[in-house]
C-alpha cells in the first residue's frame, strides 16, 4: 500500500511527511494509538518530549 493511502486516524495529527505511518493526503497518522517519549533529562519542556511511534519511509 503507498504510505500516502494508509488510512488516516481522524484523532491524530501529524505533519512528518519522513514517518512511514504518515497520511500525506490528510496529514493525520495511520496509526490507532502512539507512544510519546522523553528525548531529554525532563519533560519540563515540550522541546524535550517526541513521537517514539516514529518510523523512517
């Protein structure tokens, strides 16, 4: 199936054209749920949390 066809979750968003879970057509994940992750020594910051659902096209 061509990543830019994979159903969309209407629940979230996403604008990561790179992900393979990612909807082009109607820049939503084709996933049901993903996980979020740390990326930092705190999540004090938004900066320091992202999508760990995230895979390479």
């Amino acid at each position: 199936m061509n990543q830019s066809q994979s159903p969309a979750n209407s629940r979230i968003s996403c604008h990561v054209s790179e992900c393979a879970f990612h909807n082009d057509q109607q820049n939503k994940c084709s996933l049901e749920t993903i996980t979020v992750g740390c990326c930092g020594p705190s999540t004090h910051k938004c900066e320091c949390t992202e999508c760990d659902s995230y895979r390479k096209k």
